[in-house]
C-alpha cells in the first residue's frame, strides 16, 4: 500500500486510535530471547554465580559463542590482548558486560528481516550508535553501569519494530504524518495510537524481564520529569541531538532537534567533557558498524 501524500487522507488508513492493550492483542508473536540470553541475565544477578557456571550456559550455544568471541576482540570492546577463550572473556569483562554482549547478539538476531517501508539497516546502525554513544557518556559521568547504559541505548527504540512488523498500516500512518508535518516518529504515534513507540519499547522489556529501570527509563524517554532514573533519559536526549547532526536518526523521524539544555546539565558534564563524546562518537560509529557485521 502506498502512502498517501496528503496528511489529511491518512484518517481513512486506520479506522480508530489504538491503545497500547489493544495492539498487544494484535501481535501474533512476542519476539522471545533465546533461553540461554534469559538465563545469563539471571545468573549475571545471583551473587553465587560464578565464572565456570556462567560459562558453562553459554557454551551450550556454539554460535553465540563464537559471535561473542570475536565481539569481545574487536574495537566494540577495545580489549588490548587476544581472548582465546569464553571463561577467559567472562574472567576479564565481567558479568554485566557479558550480559550486554548476550543481549546484543540476540536481539539485533531476532529482528533482522528487511521491512519495505523501513530501514532496517539504518536503524540498526543508529541503535548501535546510540549503545555505544550512552555508554561512553556513563563512563565519564558514572551515572550508571556503562553496561546498563549499552543496553538501553539499544533497546530504546525498539518499540518501532514491534509496530513495523505487527500492524504496519499504522506505522505508515505514522512515517506519513512525521514527514508531512515533521516530527518525530513519537510525537506522530500519538496522533495515530493512544499510544506509542517508548511505552511498547518498554513493554517488551517487561515481557523480556529486563531490569525494572531500564524499562522505565526506555518508558520516559523523552520526559525527563517522569522519569525514575533521569540520568538515562537526559543521555538519551544528547545522544539523539548527536545522531541528527550527524545525519544518523532512527528512520521516521523528521523534525529538526534541539538540545534541552537541561539534558546535558543532568548529565553533570562540562564543555570539555562534550567536546570529548563528540570525538568519541567516531570510534562509536566505527565499533557499531563492526558490531553489526559480526552479528550479521
């Protein structure tokens, strides 16, 4: 179905506004992570999880272990010398890093199918980005684990997918309102939906039992005053102003973005510290193309 071109025709796409319930009830299949994911995770929390156990669960999986491997000595995580085996890399990195990398392999995995009226390259490219981008804001302002961060820079926007591979009607509704009167792919969700592309993002990571903030914090954004955890909302924002002015944004998304300057003072960082994410976000991009050639 093509768009229509005039945004007062797209009324007749769709014959109510949806609530969050009732698009649930329209997803024939909650995206599951693998058992092992779910698992890691779990064990990444119990205090008597030890290097050998955790090891022992993922090496069940032969090809997320090798994608691990070959993740872990690349430039995503800048690892000086060669890690030959699993329980060497979990020994070195840690859990919640191994968690990340468990994460990151399923889930970009489970949401690889090109879209017609969606770029699928370009958003994975633009989430990487962010993962990486947020994670290297959390390791100079401590806000939180620069793990945590990774994920929800990675997960923030995908609430976008559920809506292009579940009720695509409405997500060309959306895309058509956002370019026709350019705005964001959030702001024109809600003159479709009753709800929109965050609180779907956040209820899948509640399906996925993901920790309780970073599915609030994926929650609210954009709305630094609801947030609980308003450190990864204010790094969301920045983040966001960076991937525009680099040409980077999630696709569906058109309005011209403007940094709250309250974000970035949330954030605790100088100029100087700015000036230093804006150079990182090089080595960001780079590692998040290498990323996503890995994981494939």
């Amino acid at each position: 179905m093509q768009a229509p071109s005039d945004p007062s025709e797209v009324t007749t796409m769709i014959s109510e506004r949806p609530s969050l319930a009732e698009l649930i009830e329209c997803i024939h299949t909650i995206p599951s992570l693998p058992e092992i994911t779910t698992r890691v995770g779990r064990m990444a929390n119990d205090p008597a999880t030890t290097v050998p156990m955790i090891t022992a669960v993922i090496v069940k999986d032969a090809g997320m272990s090798a994608k691990m491997l070959r993740l872990i000595n690349s430039a995503v995580h800048g690892v000086r010398e060669s890690v030959t085996s699993l329980e060497q890399a979990v020994s070195m990195l840690g859990f919640d890093t191994i968690r990340s990398i468990a994460l990151s392999v399923s889930v970009v995995s489970l949401f690889k199918q090109e879209q017609a009226q969606f770029n699928m390259k370009a958003y994975w490219l633009h989430s990487a980005v962010s993962a990486g981008m947020c994670r290297t804001i959390a390791r100079m302002n401590k806000v939180c684990d620069p793990e945590h961060a990774f994920t929800f820079g990675l997960l923030k926007d995908i609430g976008k997918l559920i809506l292009v591979e579940n009720v695509p009607e409405e997500t060309r509704a959306i895309i058509t309102i956002a370019k026709e009167r350019s705005l964001s792919f959030t702001a024109a969700a809600r003159e479709v939906l009753k709800t929109d592309d965050a609180e779907i993002a956040a209820w899948l990571c509640q399906t996925w039992e993901l920790d309780a903030d970073l599915t609030d914090a994926i929650r609210h954004q954009h709305d630094l005053a609801q947030a609980k955890v308003p450190g990864l909302t204010a790094m969301s924002m920045v983040v966001e102003h960076l991937c525009f002015l680099r040409g980077m944004r999630s696709p569906g998304s058109f309005d011209a973005s403007e940094l709250d300057p309250q974000a970035w003072r949330h954030l605790g960082l100088d100029k100087t510290a700015f000036k230093a994410v804006i150079t990182a976000m090089n080595e960001d991009i780079a590692a998040a193309r290498e990323l996503l050639q890995i994981i494939g």
